[in-house]
C-alpha cells in the first residue's frame, strides 16, 4: 500500500514552483517567535455523496461528481477567505479554487486527472505544507494495488501545479510498498525553503528535492544515484565480512532502481504524468548488482544468479571491469552441488546443434549431421530429412528457428519444417516507457530469453528464473497471452526440447562458466555444474542439451563436443 505524510515547514520566505525570485529573503522572525510558529491548517475531508462545500459564508454546489476534501485559505487577498476544493467522480478527479463572491461561489478550475476503470473508492487530504504551498494527496483502491497522486499547488489568485507526483500499485517486477512524505526544508542553507519527497521504497528512503532558484524550482538531480551509490558501496565493503547485510543493501538498490527509474521498464513513480525518473546508466546499480550476484552464487543460488545477470544486459547499467571480475571469480569458485567430470564424444569446427534422441543417442546437427551412442562412441551419418529438428510441434509441422531480440521485445522465430518461411511469436514485450531508440534484430544471449522446447500448449519458455508457457495455436500462432509458472508448478508435457526433459522436470540453462541444471520439481536454486579442468578445453559454450532421464548434459565447447556427467 502507498500511503503519505503532507508535512508543515517554518515560515521562512517560499517561492512558488516555475516563478522567479521575489527578492532577498525576508527578515529573520524574532527569536522569542521563531520556535512559537503557528501550526499549518489542514483541511476537512468529506464522506461519500457530499456535492455541497461551505466557503466562508458562501455555499459551492458541485456540478458533477461529489467533494473529498476542502482547505479554506486566502488565495485572492481578499476577503472573504476562499478554498481549495478536490471532487471526483468514477472518470475522473478534479482540484478547483472556490472564490466566494456575495452568496455565490466561484469556482476556476486547477487541474484534474482521469482515473482507471479498475481504480474505485478515492479518498483525499489536503494541507498547507508552506506559505506559499498546499500538499493534496488523492488516492484510489485499485485491483493490483493502491494507487496514490499527490498534487504540490501554489497559494495565489490564479493557483498553478507546481509538481504532481504519481504512486503506482505493485507490477511483476516491482512489488516493493511505496511511501510518499512531502516536506519543506532549506537543503543549500540559502535561506530559502526546498521542496522534498521523501520515498520510502521498502526500507529504503530516497530524497528526491526540488531546490528554490532565481529561476524557479528545478529538481535536484544527484538523486537517487546518490543514495544509491552510498547502498552499493556499503554493500561492496562488507561483502567478504557480512555477507547477508551486503546483499540486503544491494537489493534494495535494485527495487528502488525499478520502481524509480524510467530505464527499468516498471518503475512506479511518475512526475508531471511522465512515468519514472530519468536515471540514465546507474554505476551505483550495477554495483550493486555485482555484489547481489556474488552473494547469490557463495549461498549456492545460481538460477537466481543467473536472472540478476541480465541486469547487466537489459538494464541502464554497465558493470566496471573490477565487478565482472568478481562476479567470474565467484562463478569460477562457486561451489558445486555435484562432482562433475566431462569426456570427449566427437569434435565440430562449426556451431554445432545438440539434442538427445534418447538417454544414449546424441544427435549432431552440424556440416556432416550424425548420431553417436555414447556408450559405445560408433557414429552414424544422418541425411537431411533425417536430421529433425529438437523443438517441433506435437504434429511435427513446426519448428523453432532462433529467439530474437528485437523492438518489439523477445520474439521466437517459427516456421515450417523443411520451409524458410518464418514468423514471429512474442515472449516478452518491451515496455512501454523504454523506447527503442536504435532498431534491432539481434540473436537473444544465453542470459535473455530461450525457448527450452515445446508442449501441446505451446513453447516453454526461460530466462533465469522466469519460466513461462507462451500459448500456440495448430498453426503456431499466438493464441493468447504468455502464461507464467510458479517453481513446483506442474509442467505441460511431453515437452520436445534439447535444453528441457521430455517430462518437464529438468531443464539446463548454459554459462561461459559452467552449466546450470534446474529440478522444477523441487524448485530449487539450481545445481551447477563445473568440472574441475573446465578452463583446460579452450573456446566459448556453443551449445548445450540434456538427456531425457535428466542425469547427462552435452555441451559444445569450442570445438569439442562433450558429455558431462555427475
């Protein structure tokens, strides 16, 4: 739940949002006054069906929807006192300025905003935060969530947004609890009040402040990476003493990163109707996240390790080489579930295509296809229209080519067998708050998004710890929205895939240090595996498969085909 505070402040000179200077401060209050200011009104809040407002001795009647809340304060100069009023209905929330004028109201609107369909039961407060300030809080009861906007208006004839501020409810990636607290403090001792929201995002509070300029306010922009910065390096220096303590810091960095940050693709928090703050590359987040990985690897969660690494591929960050060396020094140390040992079964100059026919049958697609059963080494040469490929249709009409990434997000390319003809099946589409500035059409990495094979309901899909169902039709068209599955969740099966067991329980997810095998069975952080000479067969992880009864992976390395086993 998002919640607030809309807090008082001192009496000191304030200048409005967006206007320029009004001149040298104001004379100090006198000492026997300063600390006996009066406190800052706060205004009535209304029940529902309320369509009547009392200003000074004048009555509003609402023209359409019902009040929520009112603050009376002199906005004109003139008497009498006038009002701030905010009314909503079931489309939309409005914010008026009442001016009485004999036994009638004036009423001007300020500003409004819509509201969801899905968003129900607002309720508002209203205070003035500052002498030249009113803090307005409206909030809705939404299916994912509450949904909280926050309005900073000036006190003046003609009252003006000077900021609103956007709370929005939980999302898939961002689930943290969000509190906003409004205050006026002067943070450049210049003798002028600034504006602060203080977010709370979890346990974590980020200041973000609006300084008084000759200019007007301008939002300071050394946060959040300043307070970032001081979590990541916290949690790089007590890394090797207190491990726990290190990667909490490090993922609290990383939910304020996306709940803040446009870059993330689910942030929360919007300003002036843009969603997310503008962060750019974030050091202090990849650091962070170097350091969440490393402690993910030294407790032995490697799915998890393997899923905080896409922050490196996906995300505004870019790690230093100092942290990518401590991350491969972790994967390179990480301790293994299993003993692992390896052995050579045959050798492929070119990229070659790995899948098991059964427990010992490797198929090879490659220059010259062939099969090798591994408990006697004889090879067999395989014609084209022998050679099928690992992830087909239950019919055996379609085939999955490639994963892409693309604008249009993680796409698996499809088509006939033995056509080129090819379409595209959305896995992941890209937010819509990160555009894509530079059109792509790239071949997805071993750390993004990989089709592990296919069931009658459609692909299976994984990255990381994500795995989902992405819903095919008989001609394997989209046929509905990606379904995601919980780890101990049961698995569609028979499953046809080189990476994923026919009955869905195991699934292997390469790296340039190893292999990692899931049990989706157990849920569990995955078993790695890294046999002992490793470093010892030279080149790059080509291509990797898992055997149907899950107990053996064959990897390509370089160009040395391989059977591990554990």
């Amino acid at each position: 739940m998002a919640g607030a505070t809309l807090e008082g402040c001192s009496g000191r000179k304030q200048v409005p949002f967006g206007l320029q200077d009004a001149g040298a401060p104001t004379e100090e209050p006198d000492s026997e006054t300063e600390g006996d200011e009066a406190e800052l009104p706060v205004g009535q809040t209304f029940g529902p069906d309320q369509v009547e407002v009392q200003v000074s001795e004048s009555t509003l009647v609402l023209q359409a929807g019902y009040a929520l809340a009112a603050l009376e304060l002199e906005l004109d100069g003139e008497e009498p006192i006038d009002a701030l009023v905010v009314s909503a209905d079931p489309q939309e929330v409005r914010l008026q300025a009442a001016f009485p004028r004999g036994l009638n109201v004036v009423a001007r609107r300020v500003d409004s905003f819509l509201v969801p369909s899905h968003c129900t039961a607002p309720a508002a407060e209203i205070r003035q935060v500052s002498a030249s300030l009113v803090g307005i809080r409206v909030g809705h009861a939404c299916e994912a969530g509450q949904r909280t906007n926050y309005w900073l208006i000036t006190i003046e004839a003609q009252p003006r947004v000077r900021e609103r501020i956007t709370v929005l409810p939980p999302n898939e990636r961002s689930t943290a609890p969000i509190e906003l607290e409004l205050r006026v403090e002067d943070r450049d001792a210049d003798q002028y009040d600034d504006i602060v929201a203080d977010v709370r995002i979890g346990e974590t509070v980020i200041p973000l402040a609006w300084l008084n300029r000759p200019g007007g306010f301008a939002r300071d922009v050394s946060q959040p990476e300043a307070t970032f910065k001081e979590l990541a390096d916290g949690a790089w220096k007590s890394l090797g003493s207190d491990r726990a303590g290190a990667a909490r810091r490090a993922v609290a960095v990383l939910d304020a990163f996306v709940a803040l940050c446009r870059e993330s693709g689910a942030a929360r928090i919007g300003l002036s109707g843009t969603q997310g703050l503008q962060c750019q590359r974030s050091p202090a987040t990849a650091r962070a996240v170097s350091v969440a990985m490393t402690a993910a690897l030294r407790r032995g969660s490697f799915v998890r390790a393997l899923e905080l690494q896409r922050w490196w591929e996906e995300t505004a960050t870019k790690p230093t080489p100092e942290e990518r060396a401590l991350v491969q020094a972790a994967w390179r140390t990480a301790k293994a579930g299993a003993t692992a040992t390896w052995r050579a079964v045959d050798s492929e100059g070119g990229p070659a295509s790995l899948y098991f026919r059964d427990d010992d049958t490797l198929v090879i697609g490659g220059r010259a296809p062939r099969t090798v059963q591994l408990s006697s080494g004889l090879k067999t040469r395989l014609s084209e229209l022998e050679l099928v490929p690992p992830i087909r249709d239950p019919d055996g009409r379609y085939a999955v080519r490639s994963v892409r990434a693309t604008c249009a997000g993680f796409e698996a390319e499809v088509g006939p067998i033995g056509s080129k003809q090819t379409h595209r099946v959305p896995i992941e589409q890209p937010s819509r708050n990160v555009p894509c500035k530079t059109p792509i059409d790239r071949p997805a990495s071993a750390l993004e998004w990989a089709v592990l094979g296919w069931a009658p309901q459609g692909l299976v899909a994984a990255s990381g710890d994500l795995l989902r169902i992405v819903p095919l039709n008989a001609f394997a068209k989209p046929a509905g929205r990606p379904i995601e599955l919980n780890p101990g969740s049961p698995l569609p099966a028979p499953i046809r895939g080189a990476r994923i067991t026919p009955d869905g329980s195991r699934y292997v997810i390469p790296h340039s240090e190893g292999v990692v095998v899931r049990d989706w069975r157990k849920g569990g952080a995955g078993l790695w595996l890294r046999p002992a000479d490793w470093d010892t067969v030279p080149g790059e992880l080509r291509s990797v498969a898992i055997s149907p009864d899950g107990r053996r992976v064959a990897v390509q390395k370089g160009s040395e085909i391989r059977l591990l086993t554990w």
